[in-house]
C-alpha cells in the first residue's frame, strides 16, 4: 500500500484503517505541526512520531498501547515508597522544563526536536496539552506530558532523573484524573516501562471507540488549573 502524502492546505487525514501493517501503523507523511492539525490527528487517533531530518510520519498503531487509570499497578515497593516520598508533584507549572527533560533523556536520541517543542508549547498556550511536574526541593526531576482529550488523556512522553519519580508522575496524575471522572490515558505502544504500570494493548477499532465516545465529554476545566497535586 503507498504510504499518503498531507497536504499543508488541508487538514484531511486518510482513515486509520488505511496504516500501514508494517511498520506497524505507519498511515501518512507530510502536512505540519500545527494546532489545528494536531487536534485533528489526535481526535482521529492518529500521532506524529518522526526522526530529525525525516519528514512528519503519522501514525495509528494496531494494537494500541493505553492504561485505564484504575488499573495503574501500584507494586508493593512503589507503595512503601509513596507513602513516604520526598516528592512535590504539581500540574502545568513548568511545562516547557518538562519538554526540555524528555527531550533531554533518550540515550538513543530524540525525536522531541525544536520544531515538536514549539508545536507543544503553542498546545499548551492554547491549553490543550498539559505537564505534570515532580519535584525533589525545587529541582525538577520528574514529569510527563501530553494532550487533553475529553475524558482521554493522550500521553506524549516522560522523564526521571532521580528513583521512581516518572512512576510517581503517572501514579499521582491516575488517581487526579480519576477524582475528576477520567477514563483513559493513551501510552501510544506499549513498553516494559508503562506495560509494569498497568499499560495494556487493545485493538485500534477498540481504541478509536474509545475516542469517539470519550473526546466530545468533559472532565471539567478544574481538572486543568494550574495546581499542586501532591
């Protein structure tokens, strides 16, 4: 199947079920990072994911990797350690350090180019994407990112740069989504990492069920705010 070029005059993005089965989910090249066609994707279930010097590749993998928050799997050492966490965590205090940080910590590289961080930051002026920050005394040394989608949190990507601090990130970030009636967190593929979490695959049809249902609803605007979360 030849893989669709996007056009930056539209919008328009082929149907997921046109992705390519190998590389898995592969569905177009091209188009821009704008906010308009971001939202677009995302509500279509569809992300950009790139290498620097490629061009944009879009994406909807089959299966799909995504944690309902109420299966976050809190292990037995997690919890100990919870309980008496040096952490700060809060919510949009810093998101631009967050970035920087997952851009930072890929021993393989990054795709989290200058081009995807501006994309990101205009997101999150337009306050459609969102950070979660952990902080040990006033050192940022933990966080994740991503967008807001209804009822749906579509998770970018995450950092630690001290013991368990992106878990507490996740684990702090579930149980705040689920006080304010929020149904699922998109981990995009699945890994060792998010799979230990409580991350698990569903099939694309499942998972673009779960869009359309989930991303007209609202978890509310205090879900958002600026705030301390623990």
């Amino acid at each position: 199947m030849r893989l669709i070029q996007l056009s930056r005059e539209s919008l328009h993005f082929p149907p997921p079920e046109m992705a390519l089965r190998e590389p898995n989910g592969l569905l177009a090249m091209g188009g821009d990072l704008s906010p308009a066609r971001l939202l677009s994707a995302y509500n279509s279930g569809i992300f950009p994911w790139f290498s620097p010097g490629d061009p944009i590749l879009w994406w909807s993998p089959d299966p799909r990797a995504v944690l309902l928050p109420e299966n976050f799997h809190l292990s037995r050492s997690m919890k100990r350690f919870h309980q008496r966490s040096p952490y700060r965590v809060t919510m949009n205090h810093a998101f631009a350090s967050v970035i920087e940080g997952c851009a930072s910590q890929r021993d393989e590289g990054t795709w989290i180019t200058f081009e995807v961080k501006r994309a990101w930051l205009r997101l999150f002026e337009l306050g459609h994407a969102h950070s979660i920050e952990v902080w040990h005394q006033d050192a940022l040394v933990g966080g994740m990112y991503g967008l807001s989608l209804g009822k749906m949190f579509c998770g970018e990507s995450m950092f630690s740069r001290k013991e368990n601090a992106s878990k507490t990130a996740l684990l702090v970030f579930c149980q705040h989504f689920l006080r304010h009636q929020g149904v699922l967190v998109d981990c995009q593929v699945i890994n060792p990492h998010t799979a230990s979490l409580g991350a698990q695959e569903i099939g694309r049809v499942d998972y673009l069920r779960y869009v359309q249902e989930l991303a007209s609803q609202s978890v509310g605007v205090e879900c958002w705010q600026k705030q301390t979360l623990f």
